[in-house]
C-alpha cells in the first residue's frame, strides 16, 4: 500500500508542477492521512500548496477545506487568516485558542498571539490572557560609525570598532553555533538509519526535519549531550574538526570555521551554554537554524563571550531574531543588540 501511495502522490506532485487544474490533482490525491509518517507528510505538502492554489484562485471555501485537512506547517494560520477575511472572527478566534494549546512550533506560537491579539481588540474583548513578553534583559549598544567605504556592511563597521587584541571579534551570524552542533552530534546525525542515506554524496539525511529524527538516533544524541556535562565536547569537536575536514555536511560551514575561532569558542563559551542552543536547535531544526547574532566578540583571558546583533539605520530585530534573543535572556547567555548610524558626511563634501 505504502509503494501505490507513493506513486499516486509523484503523480499528483508532477501534474500540480504541470499546472494541471488543482480540482483535477485533488481528486486523484489519497484524501484519508496516510499511516506512513514521510508519505502523510508529502500528502499533507501538497494539500497546502493546492490549498495555496484554491486561494489564489478566489475559492477561499475549498482552500479552508484544504488548510482544515493538512497538517502541513503554516496550515492553520492560513485558515485562520481566511476566517478573520472572512469576517468570521470568532470562529478564527476559538481555532487561534485551540492552535496556543499546542503549537506546532515556536514561530507559529509567536504569530498567533500576535493574531489573538488583533481578533481581541476587533471583537472588543480584553487581552487579560495574553501571554506576557519576558522584559528584554540583552544588553543594547548605540554607535554612530564613520561614513563607510564603498562596499562596507555595517556588520563589518560594527566589528572594526569593537575588535581589539584582548577581545576579538568575528563574524559568524549562523555558522558557528550549527557548526559546533554539527561536528559534536556527527555521529548522531550520520548514523546508519535505515532509509536516511540513499546517495554519497548527502550532506544531510532524509529524514533531518523528521519529527522522530532525534528519537532514531537517541543514543548518539545522549552521548554526545554527556560529553557536554563531563567537558569531552572539547575533544570530540576537535578530533571531528580534524577528522572530517572538508566532507559535506549541512550543519558545519567549513569556509567559516577556523582553527582560532573554534579555539575560542570551546574556550570562551560554557558547556551549559552550547548545551541550551543545541537543545533549542533539536526542537525545530528547520526553523531554529536560523537567527543567531551577526557577530561574537571573545575575552579570552576571562574565558568570556557576547553575541551580537547588528541592527543598521532603518533595520529591526526579525520574529526569528527575537526568538533567539529571548531564549538567550531566559537561559542567561549573553547577547547584546547594537543599533548602527552613520556620521552625517562632512559639510565640504556635501553637494
């Protein structure tokens, strides 16, 4: 059965790329959730994007159909956006409560407070559940920058002005933390899983964004989370730093990891600290890949650290940005946000 479910879902999938009529692909789509995890997830893909299609097309009925059957991410705020266009606002609202119970991930979380928010004030309601923001405790730098070169990012500005001998600073937005996560569970996310490497040359296995891709590998991942507790991460990431130099994996930037800063960071940064980033990188790897600070700035002879958001004129802080920095403030690992300006040009210069 698992083998006709796959051949009917390629089928769909290639008539949908085709622009076949999306009633026409939905009528051969199995329609039942399918028992096999990485099949139901495919189904459920595909009900989304025909749901996209319905919408597109101004049937905004048989795409809450589809966005009510799919499991897809972004599925039920789709729906509820459709009910509050709609004018359907209490029905959006009692799906927006049902979906806080249990969000599928913290980004969906974030957006539907922020739509239970806006459906309370439309429908005149108070807010007295709203989920209080924790107070921003990162730290905040203001610098007003020299006019920079031609070519100049205000992250690089940003870096030159706060790196010195003594405390050093470097450019790694999201290369190092998934880099440091990528050669201390490379084992774990390498291991030998069936149906998880099909071709040698896979950077990643198949089943990565899996609900179940941790459980597979559970003995690899609690190895791996004890090194953390009994300081062996320093050893096993410096021997696969070695080791595994230059093979593909989606997780290690090779180009951006060098010896002096992986040196510094296994130096500088606490184990308890890596072991709350690798945490909340297992709980949503698709998402929280994403929206660490641009920049990190060592003091090695206090074995310290501080991550760093560039923000330049005009820039602020992204949903996946805040995320990070909130969970940070929560588990007391620092981070600082630095918002950037730059000097007013010189009168002379001023055509």
């Amino acid at each position: 059965m698992d083998v006709e479910n796959l051949y009917a879902l390629h089928d769909c999938r290639r008539e949908f790329y085709d622009e076949a009529p999306p009633a026409d692909v939905l009528a051969r789509l199995p329609r039942s959730p399918l028992s096999n995890e990485w099949l139901e997830a495919r189904r459920a893909k595909l009900l989304f994007q025909l749901a996209q299609a319905f919408e597109r097309s101004g049937d905004s009925g048989a795409a809450m159909a589809l966005y009510a059957d799919s499991s897809h991410p972004g599925s039920r705020l789709r729906l509820i956006r459709l009910l509050e266009l709609a004018e359907r606002r209490i029905d959006a609202r009692q799906l927006t409560e049902l979906a806080l119970e249990s969000p599928q991930s913290e980004a969906e979380r974030q957006k539907l407070i922020r739509i239970r928010d806006r459906l309370n004030r439309r429908l005149g309601r108070h807010q007295s559940a709203r989920i209080a923001r924790r107070d921003r405790i990162y730290e905040r730098l203001d610098f007003t920058l020299p006019a920079p070169d031609c070519g100049t990012t205000v992250e690089f500005a940003v870096l030159a002005r706060l790196s010195q001998p003594e405390s050093p600073v470097f450019y790694v937005e999201n290369t190092l933390v998934n880099s440091l996560f990528g050669l201390l569970f490379w084992d774990a996310i390498f291991a030998c899983v069936r149906g998880a490497f099909y071709h040698p040359f896979q950077s990643a296995p198949a089943d990565l964004y899996s609900p179940r891709f941790q459980a597979r590998r559970q003995a690899q991942f609690d190895a791996g989370f004890a090194s953390l507790r009994d300081d062996a991460h320093r050893d096993v990431i410096k021997r696969n730093f070695t080791d595994k130099q230059g093979i593909q994996s989606t997780f290690v930037f090779w180009g951006a990891l060098t010896e002096p800063l992986l040196d510094l960071a296994l130096e500088c940064i606490p184990s308890v600290h890596l072991q709350r980033c690798f945490e909340r990188l297992l709980l949503n790897l698709s998402e929280n890949r994403s929206g660490l600070p641009d920049l990190i700035q060592f003091w090695p002879s206090m074995r310290r650290y501080r991550m760093i958001e560039v923000k330049g004129p005009g820039d602020r802080v992204q949903d996946n940005q805040l995320r990070w920095m909130e969970y940070c403030a929560e588990h007391e690992i620092p981070v600082a946000v630095c918002h950037a300006r730059w000097a007013a040009p010189s009168p002379q210069f001023i055509q």
